[in-house]
C-alpha cells in the first residue's frame, strides 16, 4: 500500500505526506513494515520507517527458540531504535525450563543485550537420591553473568517424624554472595517410646559449607494419676562453639501432700533447684 498527499499555495508546496505499507505471512511467520514521510515548506519533518517481524516456527524445531520478534524505527535513513526479542521453554514430564532474550539499541548503540533463563525440576520427589525440587535463574547482559541464582528444596516424611532441608545460592557478577543451607527436623516418634523425649526439635544453617547456626531443643512429660512431670532442653551452637545446653525439669506431685520441684542446669551443671512441700489437715 502506497499513500500520498501534497497541500500547495501560491505555487509553493506546504504540505507534502507520504505514507507505505507492507506486509508478508508465511505458515508460523509474520512481518511488515510502515513507512511515513512528512514534509512542510520543502523542508523534510519526518522520514521515518518502522518495520517488525514475529517467528513461532521454532515451536516445531528443538534447534531454534520459539519465538522471535522484532522492530526498528528508522528516521531519515538513520535508525533510532531496534528491539529483538527471543523466547524459548521446555516441558518434561517433571521438569520446565525456559529462557527470555531482549536487545535495545538506540542510535546503532547497544543499550540492553540481555539474556534470562530458569529451570523448575520437581523429578526429585520420585527419586530417594535427589532434591524434591530444584530451581534457577540467571541474568546475563552483553553475555556477561550479571545475577545468578539457584534453589533446592527436599523432604522426608515418616509415621512421626518430618525433616528436610532449603538450600539458596547467589551469585552477583560472577561472585558468590550467599551458598547456605538450611536443615531441620521435629520428631514425636517419643510420645509412644518412654525410653525417649516426647518431641525432638533441631535446625542448622550452613553457609559456603561452614556452620553459622545449630539449634536442638527437646521436650519430654509424664502424667500419672495425681501427678505430673516434664522437662525441656535446649542447646545452641554459634560458629561450631556451643552457646548454651540447658535443661529445665520440673514435677508436681499432689498423691499425698503437695511437693513441687523445679531445676535448671546449663552443659551438664546445676544452676538452680528448687523444691516445695505444702501439707495441712482439716
């Protein structure tokens, strides 16, 4: 398509437009282009050119990314701006993976030649061996690593016993920042073992294979007829050297007269105890 106007006064062109369009499609492919031309007093305002172009024949060819566009701005034969972008994705039975490409230039100067991928992998949670869940992500811009991250999730789940485990790295301009690992447990497989604690509780973080932080704490109780006992522990580790290892055991007992005790100890050494007895007759 091609369009035209011209305003003249006095012999004197003041206004002259042009304008063309063009297009093509093939079976997964689309393109085209505008053209448009302003000019008043003989003095050119605008000649500018704008084209762009859609492919999703790489939908159908593992070689190629899905889909690609792109669209420049041309102005009196000078291009101003020209955008590409790319799209890609794989789909497994238990896995995705896809990437996203973007180019912007501006007066034939890269200003953005970016590149972002990620992948999800849950295949895991079907093999003993493996992390239930695995992600990542990467940015990359002028082919040069600016962010990377990755993640890892994983479980395990008994009669009465949970534990599992988070894991993140982090990786700024080729440097890594962060590579911890988080990891916990609870278990109340005691409240049917009185050999045991009732419950057992204890996390760990890690970072850049170093331990930062250890916690365990247990809990454990008996109640009989006219009476109750109980104790709670808890031990911290900061940088591998232990904080604290204390226990709290307490009872009370009210078969007779009444006696309550309470003692609290810290690595294996009693710090406080106390004890009381109430008794009276009417």
């Amino acid at each position: 398509l091609r369009a035209s106007m011209t305003v003249i006064n006095k012999q004197r062109e003041r206004l002259h437009m042009a304008m063309t369009a063009d297009g093509d499609s093939q079976d997964e492919a689309m393109a085209g282009s505008l053209g448009l031309l302003v000019r008043t007093d003989a003095d050119d305002k605008l000649d500018g050119h704008l084209s762009g172009a859609v492919d999703w024949s790489g939908m159908t060819d593992a070689n190629r990314d899905d889909l690609q566009a792109s669209m420049t701005v041309i102005n009196r034969n000078r291009e101003k701006l020209h955008m590409a972008m790319t799209a890609d994705g794989d789909s497994q039975d238990e896995a995705m993976a896809g990437s996203l490409g973007l180019l912007v230039r501006t007066d034939a100067d890269d200003k953005l030649d970016g590149h972002l991928s990620g992948a999800v992998d849950w295949s895991g949670m079907t093999d003993a061996n493996r992390d239930d869940l695995q992600a990542s992500m990467t940015v990359i811009n002028r082919n040069r690593e600016k962010l990377h991250m990755a993640m890892t999730a994983d479980g395990n789940s008994r009669f009465r016993e949970r534990d599992g485990s988070l894991g993140l790295l982090v990786r700024l301009d080729d440097e890594e920042e962060i590579d911890g690992l988080v990891s916990g447990g609870l278990d109340w497989s005691g409240t049917t073992h009185p050999s045991r604690d009732d419950i057992r509780v204890r996390m760990a973080v890690s970072n850049k294979d170093r331990e930062r932080f250890r916690m365990a704490m247990t809990a454990d109780g008996d109640s009989q007829d006219e009476a109750v006992s109980g104790s709670l522990g808890l031990a911290l580790f900061a940088e591998a050297d232990e904080k604290f290892d204390g226990r709290v055991s307490g009872g009370l007992d009210w078969s007779d007269a009444l006696e309550a005790r309470m003692t609290v100890s810290n690595e294996g050494r009693e710090k406080v105890h106390m004890a009381m007895t109430a008794d009276g007759n009417s």
